[in-house]
C-alpha cells in the first residue's frame, strides 16, 4: 500500500490548536504535530472500537503490554518485564511527575538547554530549582556539556532529565555519548528521566537509537524511560503513552506521586497505540523518506538566507533555526509577521532562535520557505 502524504487536509475549520492558534493568514509550524492522516491500521481499529459501543472504564490492555515488551526486545534488544510498564496520559505527565516522585521541596533538577519547554517548566510548576547544562554544536550536531554544570554543585542534585533524539536540536546520541551521561548521573547518584518519545523518528539512515537503561544493569535501574506513538503516528491528541521503570522502589515512588491525580489512560487512545506499535510500520518506512526529503529541502533553504543558519537534525520532524545574525530584535514575532507561526526560541532557553516544524506537505514548506525568503530579504 503506498500512502499519500501529499494530501492537503482541511485543520483550520477543525479542533486543531496547531492550526487556530493564528489568524488564516499565519501558516501554523509550530507544535510539533504533524499534517498528515494517521496510519489506516489506526483508523481501523478506532472504527472496531467505536463499533463495539460501551465506552466504560478500561482496564490494563493486555495485548498493549504484549506489544511494548516485543517491540523493546525486536528493537533494542531490552527485556522488559510487563509489570515495569505504567500507563501514561501524556510524557508531559511523565516530566511531572519524575519532578515530583525523586525530588525533595530544596532539591535540584539538571536539564539541557535549550530544551523542549515541559522540561523546564516541569520545575518551576514543583517549585524545584534547576541547573541546566549547555548544548553546544560539535561537528554539526547539538551535544550536551554536563561537565560545564559541575562547579555549581551544592550535593542537593537529584534528577538528571534526559532528550534523546534531542529536542529542539535532533540530536541521536551516540553510545559513548550516553555512556558519558551515565558516569556524571553515578558520579552524582543522580535518577535519570529519559525521554525518548521521537525514537522512531529518525532521519538520518546509518543512525540508531540506543535506549538509556539499556547502556548496563545500573543505567536499567537508576532510571525511567518515556515512551509514545504520538508523535511518530500523528495522534497526540488521543493522548497515550507510557514510562518503563524497572526498578521496584523508584516505580512506587512515582506511582504514588501519581495516584489520586493522574488519570488512566482514555480506552480510545490505547487501542490507537496498539494499532500503531502494532501494525503502523509500513507507514512509517514511508513517512520517513518523505520527511528526510522535507529536511534536506529546508536546511538547504535556510542555509541559503543571509542571517539564519540550520544544522541538519538527525531525528525529529523540527528545525533548529538560529536567527542571531538577522537584524531583528524578536525573530518569532518577525515571522509572524510574515505569515510564519512557529515555535519561539525563548520557550527553549534561546531567545534568538525558532523551531520549525516541517512535519507538513512539500507544498506547505515550499510556501513557508518562500515566505521566509520574503521576509529576510526585506531587512538585508
């Protein structure tokens, strides 16, 4: 079967916060959810779902479990055991609720910067302090500078929370690179909080995803891994996904914080996620040549525009763009202004950059980079 991921889809007139959240003149690339229907095996199991007509309380999906513990081992060759596996409404839950289950009231969190948003504030909404540790670029890719944090130390550090692929960046760490993350994480006695929700999402061919707790038996224990299809499938407004805790302690610790606060999961979105892990790779061996095309296409694009520069992200449907060269004081509300709606940079740690979610039509980017030409060229 060969997908159409050309397809112009109405969202303007739909529930799509991406697409309402500007006026019909503004293109929407700014959440990272992309334009394209979601996987027939989905469609069809929702059908089925629907079909059946009692929509009561869900218990622990089985098959969903069954899924997840093959597809760690197909992959990644993780045996998971099921009862490590807790239902999520969300990763941004999952964020949440780390903060909260492994840190004390006076004690620190250490996150990348520039980094997706939940990360930080995460912290803020806990009242937790946080350290972040710099991203730097290091032969065209973003890599993280933990030693850079160590001075500012008291003892009081706690949770290293982890982005792999690196979100703004596109980031794929490589295994000595997680292998370092895991010596500061024992260096400091630190719980780790990985998450690893745009590991189907890679671009680049040669590249592999390597989970955190699969680095040793001691990264599997001082750890927790979040995990979707959201964003890979397209249905993030269904709202599944997951955290594998293997060890017995720290699972209880963050099954407490949860109780009473966070709910199930909704019946609908895990049937979606069994659908996807289950039958959606066809799909998404399709989806990614079509994205790797839209990458190449924009890095290209922005490259060639006197003040941006753009390095070519590994994974993920997103495009880091550094504006610190145009002669703009703020870049996200100058591309609005041009017809652009994306991500500012600010929400990231990085004031003067934009993410750009490419995760469109090649029609859509191609007018989203006609419009930033415009734009550029008006103030060069």
């Amino acid at each position: 079967m060969t997908f159409d991921f050309d397809e112009r889809l109405d969202r303007r007139h739909s529930d799509s916060s991406k697409w309402n959240k500007f006026g019909d003149d503004v293109l929407p690339m700014w959440v990272a959810d992309m334009d394209f229907r979601s996987p027939p095996c989905i469609l069809e199991a929702l059908h089925q779902r629907v079909e059946h007509g009692v929509f009561g309380y869900g218990g622990r999906p089985q098959e969903l479990v069954d899924v997840v513990v093959e597809r760690m081992a197909s992959r990644y060759q993780w045996q998971i055991q099921p009862e490590w596996i807790v239902f999520l409404p969300g990763v941004v839950a999952g964020l949440n609720l780390s903060v909260r289950a492994f840190t004390a009231a006076d004690e620190t969190t250490i996150a990348p910067t520039p980094i997706y948003p939940p990360f930080r504030k995460s912290s803020v909404f806990a009242q937790r302090p946080q350290l972040n540790a710099p991203l730097r670029l290091e032969n065209d890719r973003w890599v993280m500078d933990l030693a850079a944090l160590e001075s500012q130390f008291t003892g009081k550090e706690k949770l290293l929370m982890l982005c792999n692929p690196q979100n703004p960046g596109g980031t794929i760490y490589t295994r000595e690179e997680l292998l370092q993350q895991l010596a500061f994480a024992q260096r400091h006695d630190l719980i780790v909080c990985s998450d690893e929700i745009h590991c189907d999402l890679l671009l680049d061919p040669d590249a592999k995803h390597i989970p955190f707790a699969t680095l040793s038996p001691d990264a599997e224990q001082r750890s927790l891994t979040l995990l979707s299809p959201s964003k890979t499938f397209n249905i993030a407004g269904l709202g599944a996904s997951l955290a594998i805790i293997p060890d017995p302690q720290l699972r209880k610790r963050f099954n407490t914080v949860r109780d009473g606060i966070v709910p199930s999961v909704d019946v609908l979105a895990l049937t979606a996620a069994t659908a996807a892990w289950r039958d959606g790779e066809p799909w998404l061996q399709q989806l990614l040549p079509y994205l790797r095309t839209n990458r190449d296409r924009l890095v290209s694009a922005v490259n060639a525009m006197t003040g941006l520069t753009m390095t070519s992200p590994q994974a993920t449907y997103l495009g880091w763009v550094d504006a610190s060269a145009l002669p703009v004081e703020n870049p996200t509300l100058f591309f609005q202004k041009a017809g652009l709606g994306f991500s500012p940079g600010a929400d990231f740690g990085e004031k003067k950059f934009v993410r750009i979610n490419f995760g469109c039509t090649s029609a859509t980017l191609e007018e989203a980079i006609k419009r930033m030409d415009a734009a550029v060229k008006s103030v060069s």
